[in-house]
C-alpha cells in the first residue's frame, strides 16, 4: 500500500513512520509512505501557503492553488486512484472499523490542516472523506496522520510478526481486549491467573472472552451497546 501526506512538516510524518512496525512494514516494501510539502508548489518568493479568513476572525487560512497543485502531483504518480483523506477535527471519528476499510485501499492521500483550516472549496472539489481522531482539537493534522498511518499499517500483510495479534486486538471484534501476564508466574503484585498456565485452550478462550466482555461493560458500555452479542457472550454475561 502507498500513502502520500500532504503536509507543511513533512519530516515529522516521514521520522513518525520510520520507527516500529510502520518502519518495519516499510523496510519489507509492504507500505510506502511519501511526503509532498505544498510550499513547493508555490511561485511567490515567500512560498505563501496560506491567508487570512474573509469575514474576519483570527487564524489563518491554507489557500487552494498550492494545495490544488498538490494534489495534481501526487495524482501524477502512476500508483492508481488515490483516495484523499483530510484530518481534521470536524471529520467523521475514526474507528477500527474505518482503519480496516482504509488499510484495504491500495493507496490513501492524506491531507493535514494547519491553522484554522483549508479553504472549504478545495475540500468540496478534492476531498472523498474528512476523517477526525478524536473529540479534541490539535494544532494541525500531522500527529492525526501519524496516527492513521500506523493504526493502517500495521494491518498490511505480513507487517506484524504474530498475524493473530491484529485479529485479537480490541476493537476487533467490537470489544476491549482481556488482560495479558507473562513472566514471573508470581510476584509481589499478584499472580499469573491459574487458567492461564492450565492449558486447557477452551477454558483459556473463555476466560478471555469473559474478562474481554467485564472490561467492556465496565469501561465502554457503548461498545456493547452497538454489539449484537453471539450466544457464548451473552452466556458468559448471564453467568
Ligand atoms: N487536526 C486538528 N485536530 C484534529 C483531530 N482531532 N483529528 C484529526 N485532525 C485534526
């Protein structure tokens, strides 16, 4: 998958997908990731990217034309149509669900907002989703895309060593994920839960499901909300 991010700090989103399992995925050509500064799409000698807000108000704008010109360079890389995300606060959340859809593309444009915003125009004509990581705001979009494209590449094939990890992440199947020990089996802290040295798989599998269900009734009921539970959770929520 290739993922270009139209941002005015290209280093920060290039050094954040340079570490970790993203670093990894893009060391096993799993996952591409390519940066395009919209000042150099400029042709004042201030290389302007953007202006003040008509009607007044504070903060600044970022203009259409450098951006436009953007976009068109990075439609001119011959890797298939790019779906064009732009991160903001005003988009729609993002969830596993939206990161799984995503991570399916072969190629996602990101666009990061700085200042007050983007001229509603350019989002109108050259945006397919505005996507926002949470109910707070952030001075630009750069760390929303950092975070989009390690919750998106870490999904590639082959990125994560443990393939199973991703499908028993939270979220995955629409709740938080059990707890997990590992060594000592004993400790001034507590100790290991006896289910899980008995090996007894089933019983193991349960127990998950079981302390995956409690976490998620006790921290996120709105998850469970949303869930239509399978006969073994709600058994296991009846117990
Ligand atoms: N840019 C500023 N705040 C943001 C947020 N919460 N999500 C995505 N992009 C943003």
């Amino acid at each position: 998958m290739r993922i270009d991010v139209i941002t005015l700090f290209p280093d920060f989103v290039r050094q954040s997908a340079a570490v970790g399992v993203v670093g990894r995925a893009q060391q096993r050509k799993l996952l591409q990731v390519e940066t395009w500064n919209p000042r150099d799409f400029t042709d004042d000698p201030h290389r302007t990217v953007d202006h003040r807000t008509f009607g007044g108000g504070p903060g600044m704008v970022l203009l259409i034309e450098p951006l436009r010109r953007t976009l068109q360079a990075v439609r001119e890389v011959e890797a298939g149509p790019a779906h064009v995300v732009y991160l903001s606060p005003q988009g729609a959340r993002l969830t596993q669900d939206r990161v799984s859809r995503l991570a399916a593309m072969p190629r996602l444009t990101l666009l990061c907002g700085r200042y007050e915003g983007v001229d509603e125009r350019l989002l109108t004509h050259e945006v397919d989703e505005e996507i926002s990581i949470g109910d707070y705001v952030l001075s630009g979009g750069e760390l929303a895309a950092a975070v989009m494209i390690d919750a998106i590449g870490r999904l590639q094939d082959g990125a994560l060593n443990d393939a199973q990890s991703a499908q028993q992440d939270s979220f995955s199947d629409g709740l938080l994920d059990c707890p997990h020990y590992s060594r000592p089996v004993q400790d001034a802290f507590g100790d290991v839960p006896a289910v899980l040295l008995s090996g007894d798989h089933a019983a193991i599998r349960r127990w998950r499901l079981k302390q995956a269900l409690g976490r998620t009734w006790l921290r996120r009921p709105d998850l469970l909300a949303r869930r239509s539970l399978d006969k073994e959770s709600r058994a296991l929520l009846d117990e």
